[in-house]
C-alpha cells in the first residue's frame, strides 16, 4: 500500500506543476502563431478598409 502512494504524490506534483506551467506558455503560443500569421483575430489586418 505504502509503495503505491509513494510513486503517485510526486507524480500528481509534477503532473500539476507541467499543466500550470504548459498552460499560458501554450496560449500565448498559440496567439503569437495567429498574429504572426495574421489571422482573423488580429484587428490590424484589416482588408476590408
């Protein structure tokens, strides 16, 4: 019993500290791709004018 909950607190640690970390490094990827493209959520490139 003792050796599976061992294993498991550190993995939950690692496994939230990954998600924290990975999750606005990942959207402010994301949104750099989309501007650096120029994309429709960019309001600067604006064709229609």
């Amino acid at each position: 019993m003792s050796n599976t909950t061992v294993p498991n607190a550190p993995q939950a640690n690692s496994d939230s500290m990954v998600g924290y970390v990975l999750g606005p490094f990942f959207l402010i990827t994301l949104v750099g791709v989309v501007v650096a493209v120029g994309g429709p959520a960019s309001p600067s490139s604006a064709s229609h004018v």
